[in-house]
C-alpha cells in the first residue's frame, strides 16, 4: 500500500551540515552495505501492521491470564472489576465500576487509533482512489451482513436474538497476529488487504454499538456531546494544532455522550476521522532545515521552538498521534480489556450445555463460515459485477485465507456481549469468541498451507492475482526524455529519485549496479532530485549530468559523481569532465549557462507529484518501494514485480 516513506537524506535537517555525516565511504563502513535510515524507520502502514502483529501476543496472554483468574477465583475477578470508581469535580462528575471505565473510557483511545487508521486509509493509502472504495467497502460490509445473518437464524425467538452484533466485527491486532503466525513468507499485500476491509467492518461495528447497544437515550446530553464535536471540527477546519484543545473538547465530548446514554467510544472515533493524513512535502522539510540552520548558529530558546514547530508541522497530526496512542493502545489498552472481559468459568458441563446453545454456534458458525463467505463473495460479486475493472488487490486463494483469519472476533465482540447479555448466556458468548478465534487461526493455516502446495505459477496467481495496484509513480518513464539503463521493452522498471551529494544515495548506488548486472531484464531509471536545502553543491552536480549527456556522457558522469562524493566543487566538476574525456569548454559553458536546470526542474515537479520529499526513492513498475536498499531488499522485490508481470501475461 502506498505511502510516503522518510528517505534518509531528509532526515535529520542538521546531518548535512556535519562534513563526517556527509562523507559517503565513512558511511558506507559503518552501515555494511545496509542504509541506516531504513532500520530505524517505517513507513506508517508498516508501523501500524508491526505493532497490531506485535500486540497479538500482548492480547493472547492477556486473555490467558483472565481464563486463569477466573477459573482460579470467579468471585475475586468479578469484585476487581466490579470496583466503583467516581471523578467528581464540585457536585457533578462520573462514576463508574472498573470494567465500565476500561470498556467506555480506555477504549475510546482503542477506536481514537482506528479512527486514525481509517482516515489515513482514506488520505494516503488504497482507500485513497476513490474509485475502488467499493470493493473493500462491500467486502466488509459482506462480511457482517453473512454472519448476523447465521446468528440470528440460530437464536431466532430468543432472547439473545439482540446479541446479533457478537458475530461481525473482526479484531485487526489478533487476525495480523495469527496471519503472522500461520503464513510467515505472505506478500505484504495480504496483510494490507485484510485491513482494508476490517477497518470498514470497524467503522460499522462503532456505528451499531452506537445505535443499537446504546442505552435510554436523553436528548439534551446528546446535543451537548454533538455540539463539542462540532466545536473539534470547526478548530480543526481552522489548522489548530494545539493539543490540549482538542483533548478538552474530547473529554467533554466523552463525558456528554455518557450521560446521554450512547456510548462514548465513538468520540474516539470521530476525532480520528477528523485527523487528516498528508505526507511531508518537500517545502515544509526545507523550511524546518532552514529553521534548524538558524539555531545552529544561533542557539537560542525561541529559535530552538521555532525549529522543533516547523519539524512538528511537516509531519501530519495523523501521523503524529498514531505513534503515541497506537503502541499504547495495542499493547496495554486492548490487552488490559481482554483481561477484565475474557474471564469465564470453565469445566465439562458449561462446555457441555454451552457448545449445543444456540448463541455459541451462532457466534462460531456466524465467524468460521460466514466471515470468508461474505468477504471472499462480495469481492468475486464486485469482480464480476465490474466485469474485472475492480478486483481484489491479491490472488483468490488470499482473498479466501484473509476472510478466515478474518473470523477472529474477539475485542469488539466481546465489547458487544457484554452491552447485549448477561449471565449464562454472556458466558456462552465469550466462549464462541475465544473458540472461534482459534478454530479461524487453526483454518487459515490450512488454506495457506494448501496454496503453498500449488505449483509456483499457481501459487503465484493465488496469492498475487492479476490486479494492477495503484500506481504511485505519477509522471510515467518516457525513453524520449528519462535517462535509461538496461533493455527499453524489459518487464521491470527501477526509477530511483536521487541527489548525488547524499550519501544514503551513495550507499544504494553499489546495490544498485549488482542489481543491474543480476538481472539482464531490468530497466533502470534515474530522476534528479537535488535537496538544495541540505546539498549545497547537489544542484550542480545534477546540471553537471545534463552537460555531460549533452556530449553523449550521462551514465559516465552518473558513475564517476557517485565515485567522488566528496569532490562536488564547480572546479571539480569540471576536472571529472576533462577525466572523462569530454569538451571540457563546452562542458564549462552549460553549467555556467545551467542548461540542465529545465531537465532537474522537471524531475523535480515529477517527484512532488508523486509524493517524493526525500532521496533515495524507488519506484519499481510504479509502485514505490519500502524498506531497505541493499541488494537482498531490492532483489526480492524486483523478482516480485517479475512475478507479477508473467501471471498477468
């Protein structure tokens, strides 16, 4: 899924400035090979994706630890929880017991962070063509509306007919975890097709708990709570960036919906939404450079708060709460629910009564057979409905596989079960979600396994497919005006953006010359994008390519500047011109005329379009590239794109 990576050489503003970060052999020697910056950062889809699959652990022991302290102590575990709490301010405030503060107040963090994931879906991820909303929509839609209706065909008549919403929402952390687990060497894409379409079923299931499980509702608190969130959205349409605002009109948003009687959860949700995600232009990462330089030379306290405002504002706020609330949220929130909600009492005859009662074959049927029925179905009905022009971003076999691990229930399910039961059948409830939970892990190892069995191209087809995925590069290569490498007709295209004073350029250079001479059937492609702000000399060394191509010498030029880092100079330039042979007068002349300049400018806007704000970036059949640029990292995902160009051959 596209995203907008942070390549080294736009971070940080000052490494530039330091001549020892800016020698590319030191570098190199340190790193072996491998670019720092991409061990140490992530994109934010691969930051969501480790840490929901990180905390599936987290959530697992939790849940053991509450099986077992029930079953030691079901009075001790029920009094803990049941635990009155008060925050009163004067004569008002709000009191709830323990499990009522997790489920109501913590949990508003949990959907505050999906509420973020949704909107940077929207802003920045697959969601963001609008044109194939409708696939991961209906598929999530399809597969909430197949398993209530299994539920309530199992319960109808009954009481427990009203906890229909037990069987529709999927837990992302546990269903990443157990995907992590049983299908170690999947594609990337499986994952973030998964979560595509079980954020739509998160966004749904706030809704029903909202509407459905709330309680007697009262009017005026009601309009109360609506008017604070009216208020975040007003300041938020002005650009406020100021925190603690936004947590005030949160807290009085939250304590609004609770006296109203409708949960206040959703506020999280609500200002995750109005959170917008953006990528760091590469105006914004000039200004907080330029902010950085004048405190380097002038280390004062309001020049230091102008440099950490102008970091603080490249980066979106999206950006910026995820990676305070999401890590907390999914490794003590989310776990701290499932040890005060996942304890029950277990032995032969609850298990007996409890796998023949209409609400835990309801919840397990509604999970194991509906999940993947109404996913996988509403995705080969939009399919076929498109006639193929909207398909599942991955092969049927993964389409298949995400639906089954999408059967892992348990957060909001068991949020729901305990607004919608009590008793024995709460008991039930929470029984068919813990089971369901491992009868779907269990299920989807099995179709993984199986597809692994596929010969390769099968294989390939089954967990790729044949669908294009959005392509990230906006400005496409033209032979008539790009620099090339490698065969003109050849089935893999590598563009690199990249600034020849960089050294994380300099670094992915050699891993890209061995890639070039592994693969006979690879295009390469280099794009100017001198970092002017942190390169002084980087714009030069670009015109100096120019002039050198002038003369039929590009690639020579290209090497020979990756070859002298450290020798950029104007005087330099052209000592590397009369090294190569070339018309060292007329090589002088275009520079000083800067005939190159319209040929980087024009790389340049290509690169803003397409969301480049920093080098070295890759784009590889016009998809960009994540992680790190050694030769194994881009090897593998040359081979994956080759793939994907023969199963659709």
């Amino acid at each position: 899924m596209p995203e907008s990576a942070a390549p080294a050489c736009q971070v940080p503003a000052g490494a530039a400035l330091n001549p020892a970060a800016s020698s590319g052999s030191g570098d190199r020697g340190l790193l072996s090979g491998r670019t720092v910056w991409a061990r140490r950062m992530e994109t934010p889809l691969r930051t969501f994706l480790r840490t929901e699959t990180g905390s599936a652990s987290v959530l697992a022991g939790a849940t053991v630890a509450a099986l077992i302290w029930a079953n030691i102590s079901i009075s001790s575990y029920d009094k803990v929880w049941a635990t009155r709490l008060s925050v009163l301010v004067g004569s008002s405030g709000v009191t709830l017991d323990l499990r009522g503060f997790v489920n109501s107040g913590l949990m508003a963090f949990f959907f505050l962070v999906v509420g973020l994931e949704a909107r940077r879906e929207f802003d920045r991820g697959e969601l963001r063509v609008r044109s194939r909303l409708a696939l991961p929509v209906l598929a999530g839609l399809g597969g909430m509306v197949v398993p209530i209706g299994i539920y309530l065909v199992a319960n109808a008549g009954r009481p427990s007919e009203h906890g229909w919403g037990m069987a529709m929402s999927t837990d992302t952390a546990f269903a990443l975890g157990a995907l992590a687990l049983v299908g170690r060497r999947l594609p990337d894409r499986v994952r973030t097709y998964l979560l595509t379409f079980s954020v739509v079923d998160d966004l749904a299931g706030i809704g029903v708990i909202a509407v459905v499980y709330s309680g007697r509702i009262r009017v005026v608190p009601l309009v109360i709570g609506l008017g604070f969130l009216a208020v975040a959205v007003v300041i938020r349409a002005r650009r406020v960036r100021y925190g603690p605002a936004y947590l005030m009109v949160g807290i009085a948003a939250w304590v609004a919906f609770l006296k109203s009687g409708v949960d206040p959860i959703m506020v999280g949700l609500v200002l995750g939404l109005l959170t917008y995600a953006y990528g760091a232009t590469r105006a914004s990462l000039e200004q907080a450079s330029e902010a950085f330089r004048q405190f380097r030379e002038q280390p004062t306290a309001e020049l230091a708060a102008s440099a950490r405002g102008s970091v603080r504002t490249a980066i979106s706020p999206n950006d910026r709460l995820a990676q305070i609330f999401h890590p907390w949220s999914s490794y003590v929130i989310v776990p701290l629910f499932a040890l005060a909600n996942a304890g029950i009492v277990i032995n032969g005859s609850f298990l007996a009564r409890a796998y023949t009662s209409p609400v835990t074959l309801g919840i397990l049927i509604g999970y194991l057979v509906g999940k993947p029925l109404g996913t996988a179905g509403c995705a080969w009905l939009v399919t076929k409905a498109s006639h193929g022009r909207l398909r599942p971003p991955v092969g049927w076999g993964a389409v298949l596989g995400a639906g089954t691990v999408a059967g892992i229930g348990f957060t909001v399910s068991l949020l729901i079960a305990s607004l919608a039961l009590t008793g024995t059948e709460l008991a039930e409830a929470k029984l068919g979600i813990l089971s369901s939970a491992l009868a779907a892990s269990g299920l989807t190892w099995i179709i993984f396994r199986l597809v692994n069995q596929l010969p390769v191209r099968t294989r390939l087809r089954a967990l790729l497919g044949t669908a294009e995925v959005i392509t990230d590069l906006v400005v496409p290569v033209d032979p008539s005006r790009d620099h090339l490498r490698g065969p003109e007709n050849a089935p893999v295209t590598v563009v690199e953006y990249g600034d020849f004073e960089c050294p994380y350029c300099g670094q992915a250079e050699p891993a890209v010359r061995k890639l070039l001479r592994d693969f006979g059937d690879v295009r390469y492609v280099w794009r100017h994008l001198p970092l002017n702000d942190v390169h002084p000399e980087a714009q030069l060394a670009a015109e100096a390519t120019e002039a050198a191509a002038r003369q039929g010498a590009f690639w020579e030029m290209h090497d020979r500047l990756f070859d002298h880092q450290d020798a950029l100079s104007a005087r330099d330039l052209i000592g590397h011109a009369a090294a190569l042979g070339l018309d060292t007068e007329r090589f002088a002349a275009d520079l000083r005329k800067h005939v190159g300049t319209a040929h980087v400018s024009e790389d340049v806007d290509s690169a803003d379009l397409s969301g480049v704000s920093g080098t070295p970036t890759f784009f590889i059949n016009g998809n960009r590239h994540y992680g790190a640029y050694d030769i194994e990292s881009l090897s593998r995902a040359v081979k994956l794109a080759a793939a994907r160009t023969k199963i659709t051959a």
